[in-house]
C-alpha cells in the first residue's frame, strides 16, 4: 500500500502533465477510504452540491431529506417560500429528527424529534420542547437548527455544508455561454428514473460520464449511431467544468436546417434555439459532480450523491420546457424516453462497477489518455488543487 502523502504526490505529478501526455490516475485512488476521507474534507464538506430541484420544493412545508457527506441534512421550503437546508441532528441530545421515518420527503407544517418531542419551524427555530421550563441551560433562541448554505441556478439546488463557501453565483456565471441562452429555470420534471446505489468510486462514474469515447464500446449499438464518439466537440474551459457538444449522426437526422443537421426528438425542441443548438445534444459537467445531459426538446440530470469510497446513489431526473407537459400523449412519451435512459445507465453501469472491480487488481495502472479525454484530465487538475495542492 503506497503511504498516502506519495500517493498525492502521485496525483500532483498526474495533474502537472501537459494533456498530449495525461494518464489514467493510479487505481488506489477510486477505493482506499483514507482518500474518500481526504475528498470529504476537502471536497463534499466543501464544495456545492446539486441536491434537487426548486420546483419540487415550491410548497411551504415541501422537504427532502438526505445525507451529504455523512451529514443529516433536511431541504425545506419555509412559511415565507424561502428555500434552506437545515441540519437534522436534533439540538437537544442528538437524535436525526428524520428517525423512524422511512420517507425522505413529504409536505409538514413543522418537525418534531422522535426522542424527546422537541418541535421546530419550517425555518428551523425551535417552536418547542416539552418539560424545560426548569432548565437554566435552555433557552428557544440557542436551540435553532443549523443552517447551510444553499444557491439555486437554473432551478437547481446546490447546497454547501461550508457556510464560508464561496458564492457559486459567479462561478456558474462563466459556464451560462455554454448554454448558448438555453435557461432550465422554468423547465418542469417529466419524471425520476430512481435508480439507488451504485458500487462505483464517484469519480469514475464522473469520468465516466463526462467523455463520449466510450460510446464506441459501452453503447456501440445504443448512443454510437446517434451520436458517434468521433463527431464530438469538446468546448474550452477552465479546469473546473466541461461541456461537450454531441452532433447527430447523418443517419439518425431527421433533416438540415441552414447546413445543420436535425436532431430527433420526442417532444416539441425547446423554442428559440439556433439550427446549430436543434442539431446536438449538449453535456456539461461542472466538478465535483453537476452533471445534465441537454437535447433540444428534454434534459436529464443526474442527481449523485457519494456515499463511500466505492458507493454513490444515483436518481435520473427528467426535465421538459414547461408547456412540454401538456402535449398529448407526454406521460406515455416521457415513461418510454425513460426507459432508453434506464437502458443507457444500464450499459454505463454494468461497465463502471467492472471497473471499479478491476481497479483492486495488481497489474491495475495508469494508462494512456485518448484526446477525446481531456474531461478526465481537467477532473485530474480539479482534484490536485484541492487534494494535493502545491506547496502543501
Ligand atoms: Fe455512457
């Protein structure tokens, strides 16, 4: 077992290579917990994650609960529609208000601790707590729930356990041309592909999905014909996000507009694209793990959580222009193209849990990068500064 100050070491001299030269990272990376310890530190403590969408939270007293980084964390609409996400280890003895109840999420006027019966508001004050008129040490005002920090861009809820985190407002300012104008505010969920745990490292399923090479193996029957690996175009960008353009195939077109082709789709294209937009899907993928896959009339965005060293859990939401849900016939249509996308993570599955497996062998090594990879390099980058910065 390589001590982990030189395994960082190892990463650093990775990240410092010019692409033309980038490798595979060393396998011990994607399953030691002492690294996952490390990220969670570093990373899911720090960074901001995207944990759901506003629309589903749009009701005073909507909620979700789930744990980030192995903390209790409950996301929640308040009585003046404000979105926050609260802690939810109780500020009396410790117990997660959310004990016992196997729902993780629902509509609630307050929250109530099964241990001791203390209440809270929706904004995570305490409303009461039964038997504490006689402690000296109680007071309502100290017993609030912590509070994290919470920005919504494009309708999705990020959220940072590190209430110093650095607004996430201008850094998602830089990604917003990618998007060419294309605003997922008011787009609506035309469903949830639940698809649970996967035993998988996160970054693998985060390489994974951020290159397309693989489309000439894993989905060499499914996406390679509509979108051949070797037409795609990877955008410019810093190291801390990607964003690929996945051209139709000729034979998959249903047509050219102004010398582009015509991307196939199952509902009416979101209006005001450019023929360009209306010929490609567009993936961008902003680190740790912000990941939506944009086609011209429906996106899917993959709400991951890491939950060990070689674990994440994974939902796939579908999401439509608003009016989208009231064609004729959408509830058939959507249930189908979800039923591609579950077949599609199938194949991305299948081969990231076989990876993770191989990673534990002895002849596991770095390997060569194609120039269809940099997204994996960028990710590399991403990782050094923040696991194993220079000078540290
Ligand atoms: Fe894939």
């Amino acid at each position: 077992v390589t001590p982990l100050p030189r395994l960082l070491d190892t990463l650093r001299c990775h990240a410092a290579l010019p692409f033309e030269r980038a490798e595979s990272l060393p396998p011990e990376l994607y399953h030691r917990a002492d690294v996952y310890e490390l990220e969670q530190e570093r990373i899911f403590r720090r960074e901001w994650m995207a944990v759901a969408r506003a629309a589903d939270l749009a009701q005073p007293g909507d909620w979700q609960a789930f744990d980030l980084a192995g903390e209790p964390v409950l996301l929640v609409c308040g009585a003046d529609g404000r979105l926050r996400v609260l802690s939810r280890v109780c500020r009396h003895r410790g117990l997660d208000l959310g004990h016992g109840q196997p729902a993780q999420r629902g509509n609630a006027r307050s929250f109530q601790c099964p241990y001791h019966l203390w209440t809270y508001r929706l904004d995570g004050t305490l409303l009461g707590a039964p038997e504490m008129e006689r402690s000296r040490a109680f007071s309502r005002e100290r017993c609030a729930l912590p509070e994290f920090a919470l920005e919504v861009w494009q309708g999705f809820v990020f959220v940072s356990l590190d209430r110093e985190a650095a607004p996430l407002a201008p850094r998602l300012r830089e990604v917003e041309p990618a998007l060419g104008g294309i605003d997922l505010s008011g787009w609506a969920s035309g469903g949830v592909l639940g698809w649970g745990r996967a035993d998988v490292n996160w970054k693998v399923a985060m390489e994974n999905a951020c290159e397309c090479y693989h489309h000439l193996g894993t989905h060499g029957t499914t996406l390679q014909p509509l979108w051949p690996a070797q037409e795609v175009v990877l955008d410019a960008s810093p190291d801390d996000w990607v964003a690929s353009r996945l051209r139709v195939s000729a034979e998959a077109a249903t047509g050219v507009d102004a010398g582009h082709r015509v991307h196939p789709t199952f509902f009416p294209a979101a209006p005001g694209l450019t023929p360009q937009q209306r010929s490609e899907t567009l993936i961008l993928g902003v680190f740790p793990m912000f990941f939506v896959v944009i086609a011209p009339d429906h996106a899917f965005w993959f709400r991951w959580l890491p939950t060990g060293p070689e674990s994440h859990e994974l939902d796939i939401h579908l999401l439509v222009p608003a009016a989208t849900r009231e064609e004729p016939g959408f509830a058939e249509r959507a249930a189908a193209l979800l039923e591609l996308a579950r077949g599609v993570q199938a194949e991305d599955c299948a081969t990231n849990v076989a990876v993770q497996r191989c990673l534990h062998a002895r002849a596991a090594a770095p390997g060569p990068l194609s120039h269809h990879e940099r997204p994996l390099w960028q990710l590399q980058r991403w990782l050094a500064e923040r696991l194993a910065p220079v000078g540290a």
